[in-house]
C-alpha cells in the first residue's frame, strides 16, 4: 500500500527569491496538507548527512555548499499516493525538462539551483522527515501526533 506523507525542502534559492508562500500554495492547491513545518538552516555537517546517499556523486560538495547557503524551509505533507503525486508536483531535477506548471518549472533557475526536494520513496519520505522532526512535531489532520509515517 502506497504511504501518505512525504517530505520537502524549499531550497535556498527559492527562499532567497522570495517564492515561499507562492510555494506554498501551488502545494496546498494540489490537495496536500501540511502536517509539520519549520525554518531552518543547516551547518556543514548536517548537509553532509542529510545528502549522504549522494557522497560519490561529483555535484556533492557543490550541493552541500549550496544547501547550507541559507535558510531552507522544510514539511511534511500529507496526501493519498503522496511521494509519487508530490514528485509530479515539482516536475524533473532538471528544470529544462520539467513539465509546464511544475513547480520547478516556475520557479527553478538551474539542475543545482532547483527550487525544491521531494522524497523518491516512502521509506526516504520517513527518514528525511525524521532527520527534521521530532515526534511531537508532525501532526495528523485532527490535531493529533503522527504515530507511524507511511
Ligand atoms: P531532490 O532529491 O532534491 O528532490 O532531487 P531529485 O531526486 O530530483 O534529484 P537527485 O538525483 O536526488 O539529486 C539531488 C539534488 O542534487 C542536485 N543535482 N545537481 N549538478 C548536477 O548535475 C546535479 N545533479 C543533481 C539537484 O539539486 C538535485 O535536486
Ligand atoms: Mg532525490
């Protein structure tokens, strides 16, 4: 069975543009609910960890320079089928070949400079979520705490 909650970043360069609440809403308009929220800034060390999936990759140190360039905003989202239709969503990891009305089509200004991050599974949309987020910090639709993501 397909999760219901995934995890995004709005990158530095999106905050940095001022694209957050547009952002934002494009996410709210495509049905998905905000169920943990918060504005942060990572260090070094913490960049490292998140993108360690990615340390073989030439573009890691780049990235990493990149993603602790300023303050990111960071969520988890709830919707039915969420990883998936949130990756529609934001369109490729290329903003050149990402589909009209994506949302890194709208807002992304190069590969690296892609104005968003969306989880590429369930089990990643889990731990990405975990890596910002507390228990007591991720909400169900009633108010409630988020027992088990996905
Ligand atoms: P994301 O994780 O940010 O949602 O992006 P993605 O799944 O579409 O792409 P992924 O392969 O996971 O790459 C992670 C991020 O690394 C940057 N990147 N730069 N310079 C390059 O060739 C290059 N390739 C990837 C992008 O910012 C990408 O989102
Ligand atoms: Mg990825």
């Amino acid at each position: 069975m397909k999760g219901n909650y995934t995890f995004t970043i709005i990158k530095p360069c999106a905050v940095q543009s001022g694209h957050i609440g547009a952002i934002l809403g494009d996410i709210a308009d495509a049905g998905f609910r905000v169920a943990a929220l918060k504005f942060v800034r990572l260090n070094k060390k913490e960049a490292q960890e998140f993108y360690k999936i990615h340390e073989e990759r030439p573009f890691y140190g780049e990235l990493v320079d990149f993603m602790t360039s300023g303050p990111i905003v960071v969520a988890v989202l709830e919707k039915e089928g969420a990883v998936e239709g949130f990756r529609s969503l934001i369109g490729s990891t290329n903003p050149k070949e990402a589909a009209p009305d994506t949302i890194r089509a709208k807002y992304a200004e190069s590969i690296g400079r892609n104005a968003i991050h969306g989880s590429d599974s369930d089990d990643n949309a889990k731990i990405e979520a975990s890596f910002f987020f507390s228990r007591n910090e991720i909400f169900n639709s009633e108010g409630g705490f988020v027992e088990n993501l996905n």
